[in-house]
C-alpha cells in the first residue's frame, strides 16, 4: 500500500491539517476515500479535542492523523503590542469599534503534557508537527503507543534534524504551500525554495520517506511529486471548497474568485509568515510588517475587525489561508477529491 510506512491507506493522499477550515468531518471523509485524513489540533482546547477524538475512534477502521504546532510561545511584548493596536487602531475607528479593553492572549498553545496525555487515550495513528518536533519524553510517549511522528522540513538542514531524532517520514514544505510556513531552524525565508526543487534535494539528503507538500493541487501534480520520489502527498487548498470542510464563506468565496490567483506570505494575521490570499489588510499594511508581535499574538487585536467584517460577508481582515495553486479547489465530496488527486476516480 502507498502509504504503508505510516498506514494502512489505498491511496498515496494525506490531507493537510487546517486549522480552521476543517473538524473531524473531513478527516473521515478523506479516508473513506482511500487517503489519510489529518485533524488540525492547534486551535482547539483540551474538551473540543476529546470531542473530535470520540467521533474518529467510532470508526474501528480508520486510520487518521492528528497535528499539532511546536513553537515557542512568545513572552508578553506590551510596547511592540500597543504598537501594532496604534497599527490598527484607524480601522477599529473606520467600523466603530473598540480595542481598548482587548486581552493580550495566544491563541495557538504548542503540544505538551496535558495534550499527549488525551492522546494516550485514544493511541491516535499517526501525530504531526509543525514548527519542529516537541520534546524527546513526549516524542517517547507517542512511540510507546506504536504512534508514528511526521513534521514538516522547509530546508534540507531541517529535514536532516527530523531525521536524527527519528522522524517517520519528513514532510517537505515548499514556498507554494498554502497556510503557516514550517521552519524551525532559521526564519530566513530566502533559504527556503520551491516544492519540487526541494523535495529533490530532500529526498536525496535523508533515508526516511519524504511527502510532498506546497502547490500540489491535482492529479498531475500529485504524479510529478511522486515521480520525483516522493512516497506521498499533502495536499490542503483543493480540499477547502469540499463541502466537509468548515471553510467560512468570505474564504470560500475568494477562492471561487479571481482573488485567489494572487496570494502572499504575511505575518499580520498570527505573527508568522503565512500564504494566504491578498485582501484589503496586506495590500494596506504590507503582507509583512515589522509591528505585528510575535506569533500567536498578532492575531488578538485583530479579532474584532474580523469578526465585524465576517459578519458582513466580507474578508478583508480575515486570514484566507491558500496556496499558489488553487486551481484544483472544486465543491466536490472530499472522498471522490481524493480519488480524483490519486487519479483513480
């Protein structure tokens, strides 16, 4: 089977944890149809996590992978957070809003003890990282159970050191990728490159099986990676339209627009460069600006004029997470999206 050094999977297709845009819904869904679904566990709290778990673990069969975030949470910055609200603070005017009182919290926690303790529990498959790898005691832990550990690698540096802490396989993270960058070593992004060149050289650097991820959007894509020795895929932005996913409708709706042809890395919505496509806020801030803190804390003051503007079918100050190629994105169950990517439907 494709994905035998993780599963038991038909089909060489995982789908990209996203945060989000997604539940347990389109996990299942994707593995009903041959692939391996992902649930993206870094927005969610201990009781919403359990209540995820249940759903997957009704299925004896199923064989699933949940995700998790690695960084560092940052120490409170109040000069560089009143900064980026002074930042801000002409939009809370332009919409009639108040900021004043907003709490300076993250909204991202990266995966600890209390986290890997839930998940012994319920034994998950297969668990994921991204921003490196958690400690060697928690990495031990999910071993013990027969977990599989997988991360993201944005350089061959980075893919050399998941190796040598035993990584199952390594996920290469190109710059097509929609979504968070993976980088852990060096937030240099001139030291990152394509997907292909880098899958290239990944797979050339390590022993373990290296999946594909970034711009892969169809089944002509999914071949070229595999023919470039790749053992799998990741694929995430054609999943986003599929009507499993929780995909809100302003970003729905930029990616059934000419809008989507246009995406960018920026740090405005979390604090860390992230692909998305180009709306109102980055074209006027920058995609990147120097005043948003530290990831996750950027996204706090950021909330009211989301939500506000959310409300009023309007995207402008939402994160519309996307990768370079959304041109495989179709409303389309995810089961039949996963054959069609394999090439078998």
């Amino acid at each position: 089977m494709p994905l035998e050094f993780l599963v038991r999977a038909d089909l060489p297709v995982i789908q990209a944890p996203m945060a989000g845009s997604q539940d347990s819904a389109l996990a299942i869904a994707v593995c009903d149809g041959g692939g391996l679904g992902s649930l993206a566990c870094a927005s969610l709290g201990i009781e919403a996590m359990r209540a995820q778990l249940e759903i997957l673990t009704t299925r004896n069969d199923l064989a699933y992978n949940l995700n998790f975030f690695c960084h560092a949470t940052p120490a409170p910055d109040a000069a560089r957070e009143q900064a980026w609200r002074s930042l801000l603070r002409p939009y809370y005017d332009e919409f009639g809003l108040e900021a004043a009182a907003l709490p300076a919290s993250a909204s991202r926690l990266p995966f600890d003890n209390t986290m890997c303790s839930l998940l012994e529990e319920y034994r998950p498959p297969v668990v994921s990282f991204h921003f490196g790898l958690p400690c060697p005691a928690l990495l031990q832990r999910i071993r013990a159970w027969g977990g599989k550990v997988v991360s993201s690698a944005t350089t061959v540096e980075e893919a050399r050191w998941l190796e040598a802490r035993g990584v199952d396989a390594v996920i290469a993270q190109g710059l097509e990728a929609g979504g968070h960058r993976g980088h852990f070593l060096s937030a240099d992004l001139s030291l990152q490159s394509g997907t292909f060149p880098l899958l290239r050289r990944i797979v050339r650097a390590v022993e373990v099986p290296v999946i594909a991820a970034g711009g892969i959007a169809d089944r002509e894509g999914v071949a070229a990676a595999l023919a470039l020795g790749a053992s799998a895929v990741q694929v995430g932005t054609s999943y986003l339209l599929c009507p499993e996913a929780t995909t809100s409708a302003v970003h729905r709706s930029a990616l059934q627009s000419g809008a989507s042809l246009h995406t960018a890395l920026t740090n405005l919505f979390s604090g860390r460069p992230a692909r998305g496509i180009v709306n109102r806020l980055m074209r006027e801030l920058g995609p990147v600006n120097a005043e948003a803190p530290d990831f996750p804390l950027a996204a706090t003051a950021l909330a009211p004029l989301r939500a506000h503007c959310e409300g009023r079918g309007n995207g402008d100050f939402s994160p519309l997470w996307a990768g370079q190629d959304t041109g495989g994105c179709r409303s389309i169950p995810a089961a039949e999206m996963t054959r069609r990517l394999a090439g078998t439907g």
